[in-house]
C-alpha cells in the first residue's frame, strides 16, 4: 500500500509485464538503483530503433528540502499561473519518497518542446539556456539521442508518430491536452505547433487507471497530466519508488483529479527544473537528453 495525505492508495501488487498498449516488438526497461550506483534503463524495441539511454555520470541532484518540510506541503502559488507541491509517499515497507508535483495554468503560461538531437543536456543546462518558468524531461530517444517518437517543436516535424499504442502531449493555437494516441490518433493534418510522444498511458479519459499489470520494476519517473480543469500537471519521482502498475493507480486515485496521464521518460532522464522564490530549485536529470517541455509566461 502506497499512502499519502490525500489517502489515496496505490496497490503494491507485483506481477509480469503484460498488455500496456505496447506492440508485442515493444518492452520497457528500467532503470534499477543496486545500492548507490545507479544504472542504465534500457528501452528496448525493434531492430529498426533501438532507445538506450547512455550509462550517466554522477551529477548533485538539487533537491533543497529542508528537514522542517511537511509531509504536503499543499499547493503553492509561485507566479505566472505556476504551483508547486511537495508531497511524500510512503509503501508498505515504510519506504518514503518525496515528489515534485506542478500544476500550470495553459490560460497564464504558454507550452514548448524544445529538442536538439545534436546538443543534448542536463536538466539544469536546459533550464538555464532556455530562461523558463519550468523544464522537464519529455519522451523516448535512443542512444544517439533521436526521438523514438513524434516531436513537434516550434511547427517542426521530428521522428515518426505511434501508432496503435502510447500518448501524446500536444499544443495547438487555442489549447493543450494530454491524449491517448489509441482513442485519438495522430493526424498529420492537424495543426499542432508543438507536441511529444510517449507510453504508457497511466490514466485514461475519465480518470480511469491506465496500466493493470507491469513487471514489478521499479524506477524514477516523470509524468504529464491533465486534470478536469484542464490545467496541466508534471510529477517527478527523484527515486526509484513506482512501479508502473502502481504509479497508475496512485494517479488515479489521488486529489488531483486527473483525467488523463501519460507516462514521460524516466529513470536517469527523470528531472525537473523550476523557478522558485529563491531562484532555480527541483531535480536534475542524471544524464543528458534532447528534448525537454518548457513552461514559459504569457
């Protein structure tokens, strides 16, 4: 049981990997944290593409939390339509962790991916070139640092859509949305002038949980939702926490009544960047990566 203080519950339950809306040529791998060292997540598919994030180098994490933070810290408003909220988890074992939760206003802050496929970065460095409200990690690249799915950056195509499995978040002129590609695919005539792809779903339309069954692996991880106001949510897991199965369900039955999720890129990719009111604070990316979502004001 993963509780919090809202008191939703994640099950612990731990089974193999099963239907995730992935292809059958499809297996998520993950990173896995033996001790201290933290390893490399592979993200196996085809032998057409191949996602392998390179082994990291050990960089400071910042993560600033002073000893006195409550176990929620509830949201707080920090400017331009950007809250921040601290919230610590705890399973059945009595292992802890603390996330990094935003919530973002699309009506006060306007979305870009960015991606550089010959110029990867730190989380950090991606926060302090782009100068924005909040940067964090996107989607799936191999081990040359290509996008394994569709990017859309500034109206520019990169990389090739999912089809039949995996979510996209995307920015059009008049709005945002979080979408599963299955229920809603991808459609080149669509006007989008920025957009990421991913998987799995975590929640799906409704707020329904999104993934039943996984292979009990744990893992960093970065989420992207959207909640029944439409405001968008980013959550960072800094710790190998989650499962799958279980970040799905704690989603799902959390206060933050999201009507859908989609599952980022996580492990050494996981990071998130933001500005606080003692200057940039959250959690840095253990390796570099190519394609990041910003947050910037309006």
């Amino acid at each position: 049981m993963i509780s919090f203080n809202a008191r939703a519950q994640g099950r612990k339950d731990v089974k193999r990997i099963g239907n995730l809306g992935v292809p059958a040529s499809w297996r998520l791998g993950v990173r896995i944290l033996p001790l201290v060292a933290l390893a490399l997540v592979s993200l196996a598919c085809d032998a057409t593409a191949t996602p392998v994030t390179p082994v990291p180098t050990p960089t400071i994490r910042i993560d600033p939390s002073p000893t006195s933070e409550p176990d929620d810290t509830g949201w707080k408003a920090l400017s331009n339509g950007v809250e921040l909220r601290r919230l610590r988890v705890t399973d059945a074992n009595g292992t802890s962790n603390r996330l990094w939760l935003t919530r973002l206003d699309p009506a006060r802050v306007r979305f870009r991916v960015l991606y550089d496929q010959a110029n990867p970065r730190l989380m950090s460095e991606w926060f302090g070139a782009a100068k924005a409200l909040l940067v964090v990690n996107a989607g799936y690249f191999t081990e040359d640092y290509h996008a394994t799915g569709l990017v859309i950056s500034d109206g520019v195509r990169s990389g090739k859509s999912y089809a039949g499995f995996g979510g996209m978040f995307a920015v059009r002129t008049d709005r945002v949305e979080v979408r599963w590609l299955v229920a809603k695919p991808y459609n080149a005539a669509e006007p989008l002038r920025q957009a990421v792809q991913a998987f799995p779903m975590l929640v799906h339309s409704g707020g329904k949980p999104g993934v039943t069954e996984d292979d009990g692996n744990l893992a960093r991880r970065t989420v992207v939702g959207q909640d029944r106001r439409g405001r968008i949510v980013f959550l960072v897991s800094p710790d190998s926490f989650f499962t799958l199965k279980n970040l799905s369900a704690f989603l799902a039955a959390s206060d933050l009544e999201l009507d859908t999720a989609l599952n980022l890129d996580g492990g050494t990719s996981s990071g998130l960047m933001l500005a606080g009111p003692n200057g940039p604070t959250g959690v840095d990316s253990w390796v570099k990566v190519p394609s990041v979502i910003v947050a910037e004001a309006r």
